[in-house]
DNA sequence: TAGTTTTTTGTATGTGCGTTCAGTTTTTTC
DNA sequence: GAAAAAACTGAACGCACATACAAAAAACTA
C-alpha cells in the first residue's frame, strides 16, 4: 500500500512534469515543432522516457490540452460561484475567457492549433465540444426566461465568436489586454439588448 | 519570344495546377498531412516536378495562402465598388468576408491552420498583416469623419473579431450561412452605432 | 547487505518525408 | 528530320522523427 501510494505519486509528478514541458515546448516551437526529443529535453530527461509514462506523443499532447481546459473552465466556475445578480454572472463568463496571465499569444496560439487540427484528430474535436458546450450552458443560464430562444441564439454567438475572435488576435500577437477585451465583449452585449432586459438581469 | 511567351505559358499553367493540387491536399489532410508525394499524385504528376517549379514544399504553400487571399480581397473590393453609401460599403465589407460556396469547413481549416502557423513562419505573419491592414483601412473608409478615433477603434476591433470568430467556428464544424453570419455582424455594427451616426452612414 | 522491483537511460530500428539528379520523353528550332 | 532545349520522370539519398528495448541505475524491501 505504501508502495502503489508512492508509485502512484511519482508516475503522475513525471506525467505532469511531462505535459508541462510539452506545454512550453508547443509554446516555443509550434504544433509542428513539437518533438519527443524536445519534450524530454525540455523535461531534463531521456528520449525513451515519454513511451514510459504515455502510450505516445499523441497521448502527451492530448493530455496537455485537456489539462488547459480544464483551468480555463474551473477559471469560469470559480467566478461564476461568486456572482450574485446575472449580469454579474454574465460578466464571471467572460472575464473568466480571457484569464490574467493567460491570455497571451503563446497560449493563444496552441488554443489556435489545436481548433485547426480538430478537423483532422476526432479526440481534439471532442474536447472542443465539451468546452462550447460548457460556454453554451453558462451563457444560457444567464439569459434563461429573460430572452425567448431565438434572439438568446443570437446573442450567444455573437459574444461566442467575439470571445474566439479576440484569441485569434491575440495569438497574432495583437496588444490586447484582458480587461480591454472583456469591456469590449460586455459593450457589445449591453448594446444587443434592450433595457428592460437589461434591468431585468441586473436585477435577479 | 515565341520561345519564351510559350515557356512562361506552360510554367504558369503548371504553377496553377500544383497550388490547386496543394489545395485540395490540404483540405482534405489538414497542413500536417500535407506531403509533396501527395500534392503531385493529386496533380497526376511525379514527385519530382514540384522542384521543378518551385523552390520547394514551403514555396507551394506560401503561393497557396496568397492565392487564396487576393480571391477573398478582390471579392471585398468588387463589393465595395458597387456600394454607393457608406453603410452600403459596410455591408460589402461584411458580406465580402463571407463569400458564397467558399465559406465552408475545409477552407476555414485551412486559413485557421495558416493563422496558427503565423506564429514561427514570418512568410504567413507578413502576409496576416496586410489581410488585416486591408480590412482596417476598408472599415476606415465607412468611418470616417463619422466617428471619433477611439470609437473607431473599438467598432472596427469588435466587428472584425466577430468575423474571424465566425470564420473559426465554421471551421469546427458548425452549420451557419453567409447570409445569417453577414445579418449578425451587422446587427452588432446597428447595435453599437447611435441614430445619429446610422443616419450619417446612410446618407453620404 | 542482498535481493527485488521500479525507474531511467541511450542506442537501435523502422518509417516517412523533402529534395536531388541522371536519365527519358516531349517539344521546339533551324 | 536532325539537333537542341525544355519538360518530366522516378529511383535514390539523407535526414528527422516516434517508438521499442535491452541494459543500467536507483529505490525499495526484508
């Protein structure tokens, strides 16, 4: 017991140390650039180590985008928690898509890659999936017997493709700040609705 | 001169079929699975013919990318120079970034997967640059002297953000036609403008 | 400490790729 | 129609890569 408890232990401090430093390596070099012998490199260990942890490169990169969604998400459930009206709410949502700290290019590039190779690589389209999923819900919790459905549509895509839209920027390397980018999403969404819905969301 | 107007015929004619071949290569297999084998069996030539004509794969694929863009610019600029009011310009803006028959998963993919690669390849990063200049400068010509310089900057960041945004989430799949993603650029352009400035934009 | 298991190493292997180039076919020239 | 130039072929080369694996090192056990 003491044993399978210390094995466990350092099995998933390697895995971890692993996808980080696939994480920079992706980072520095591109998907394209990513290589096992970087990755290991860049962990300070052997070539031969990443089939030890992982089934194969695939199973790293995998592991590591998922690892990245799930803070993105848990950035978003933890502000959600803490908001009291459903504008409040509204605002959690989309502050919490553009965290500090991560909202730079390099994270919004490897975001970029893996929306690009998704088509090909059905594991990434799932994952995809989920994580729309997931902004979908939140913003319909948000507009729930305030709009009727269809204009709720409307303006989840169009607070949606805002939020992709200004990764996308920024993994250009466009300057764009997080607070700047969240007035912007939340000044679009004040001018899409009128002001009885409005009042109706601060209020709640 | 019959010489050389001859050669330069068929140079160019074979350039064309190989940047189509690659085309299709790469909508299909996505920029990863894009090999020179495969781009040369898709032209029905041998493997060796693509360093015959170019100076290699990266060569191909840069012609590829600018090809594509000078179709989407050009289908702006027809649009625009139709348009006889200011908000008739924006329109043609918008709905030139949208282009019948070419909004479509694969081509997303592919723009999607050159953005992304813009981050270690300078060559796509300059060409990036002069897309979005393009399109800065085509929104400034709707804008000016109609709003003021912040403004300006935040309308153009969101509605060029949302065009993007779209483009990327038709790459992951998702059903949306030009005509709906046109409407909903444009209700966020209605939506953030007051009376006074619409009014201005329709009239000159 | 001797034995046993876990962890790590570094080389070896096979594969797929981009590119080259000597040779072949086709086209043009005179 | 012979000579020359252009267009094209496809096998061959070298390289980078992911993965496998036997051997070594380290950690643990009793």
């Amino acid at each position: 017991m003491t044993k399978i408890a210390f094995r466990t232990r350092i099995e998933d401090l390697r895995r971890r140390e692993l996808i980080e430093a696939a994480h920079r390596v992706f980072m520095q070099h591109g998907l394209g650039g990513m290589t096992t012998k970087r990755i290991c490199e860049e962990a300070g260990m052997s070539a031969g180590i990443l089939s030890y942890y992982f089934k194969g490169k695939e199973d790293v990169l995998f592991a590591m985008v998922r690892l990245n969604n799930r803070v993105l998400m848990e950035t978003v459930a933890s502000g959600l928690a803490q908001a009291t009206t459903r504008w409040g709410r509204l605002e959690a949502i989309i502050a919490g898509n553009f965290p500090e700290g991560l909202f730079e290019p390099n994270i919004a590039n490897a975001w970029l890659s893996v929306c690009a190779a998704s088509a090909t690589n059905t594991r990434y389209a799932r994952l995809q999936r989920i994580f729309y999923a997931r902004l979908q819900s939140n913003l319909a919790s948000v507009f729930r017997d305030v709009l009727p459905d269809a204009r709720f549509a409307q303006v989840a895509l169009a607070l949606g493709t805002m939020i992709d839209g200004l990764w996308l920027r920024r993994a250009t390397g466009e300057v764009l700040l997080p607070q700047n980018t969240t007035a912007l999403v939340l000044s679009v969404a004040t001018a899409l609705l009128t002001e009885a819905e409005r009042a109706q969301l601060q209020a709640a």
